[in-house]
C-alpha cells in the first residue's frame, strides 16, 4: 500500500511562514520551502483542521488570525457543528471545524485531526487514479467525498468536487496557475489528473 508522507506548502516567504505555521498549531503536519511559480485565485485545495470541542476552535482561530491569517468565513454553528475558515498569509486556506455543539472541558489550542482537502474536477476519476497508485480507500461517497487509509501520516488525504470545496471555503472556484503544494510518498513522482504534484519523500 502507498504511503502518503507529508505535505510541503510552497511559498514566498518560508521563514514568515514557517513562523505562522507554528504559531497556529500546524508546524508538526506541514512543510515549508521556497517557490514563486505564478499563481492566482482558487488553488484547489484546503486544509481542514479538526478539533474536539467549539472553544478549541476559537482558540485555534484566534492563534490563527494574531499569527497574520484572515477570516474567510467567521465562526459559526451550523447542523453539522461548529466552524470557521481562515487564510494564511502565504494563500493557503484552513477550514477549522469541530462536529461537537458544546464545550465539555476547558478550552484549549489543540488539534485532533488534520486533513488535505484536494478539489478534483471528477473525484470517481481521482479516486481510481490514486487507487491505481497503490492508496487504500477508507470512506467513499460516489462523486461527492474520498478519503483514503493513511494510517502512517499525520495528515489525512480527502477528495472533493472542486466547486464544493471552494464553496465550503467562501471562495469562487476560478484559478489559474501552480497549486503551490507538492505532496510526498513512496509511490514515486507523479502529477495527478488535476494538475497536484506528487513527489518521492525523503527518507
């Protein structure tokens, strides 16, 4: 089976971004280096931030935002829990979220679970794509959800319609240009259907 080892974040500024990373709480689920490949708009992917509980998530919000990050869609209840969306400085957007409605403990910067979020143009191609490529399925929902069995990583990797996503998020979907993400495995270099950039991990 397929390891999916890490995500590296390409950005203008690694030492800013490293930075923020840590500050918000991601520094152990992504990596930073340098690129400048032109890019505008939607970048087709988000990561999503899970946390046990609603104060968790404001704590992890307001580290966010006091680290440089803006709001993309405030806090708020909805039937499925709790959430918020913000951007990081360098573009990347996180979606922080908690299916709890109500605090049992004290509120804490802490997270649960982190996930990559890929938007796909047809998540059944993506998903027989990366099958192919040797990644477990976990949980599938015909065209509108993937995720797969990636028990060695600390980060989850999820397929979504890419007009979902982006609407999720609160941005249009229109983008052109490098995703400005490279994710690592031991499944060799490859660029999947949507143009996202797989590459050999480091040891």
């Amino acid at each position: 089976m397929t390891s999916f080892a890490s995500v590296t974040l390409e950005v203008p500024d690694p030492t800013a971004s490293d930075a923020f990373y840590r500050a918000f709480g991601l520094g152990p689920f992504v990596q930073v280096r340098a690129a400048d490949a032109p890019t505008t708009g939607f970048r087709g992917f988000a990561l999503s931030i899970v946390a046990s509980q609603p104060g968790n998530v404001d704590a992890l919000l307001r580290a966010a935002l006091d680290a440089g990050a803006t709001t993309l869609k405030p806090a708020t209840k909805g039937f499925w829990g709790y959430g918020g969306v913000v951007r990081a400085p360098d573009g990347t957007i996180c979606k922080i979220a908690t299916s709890k409605k109500k605090d049992t403990g004290p509120a804490a910067r802490q997270i649960d679970q982190v996930a990559l979020l890929l938007g796909v143009a047809d998540v059944k191609a993506s998903k027989r794509f990366y099958v192919e490529r040797g990644l477990a399925v976990a949980k599938s929902f015909g065209g509108k959800y993937v995720e797969f069995d990636t028990p060695s990583s600390a980060v989850t990797l999820a397929l979504y319609p890419r007009r979902a996503l982006a609407e999720d998020t609160g941005v249009p979907q229109e983008g052109t240009g490098s995703h400005r993400i490279v994710i690592g495995s031991d499944a060799g270099p490859f660029t999947d259907p949507d143009g996202f950039v797989w590459e050999t991990a480091s040891a």
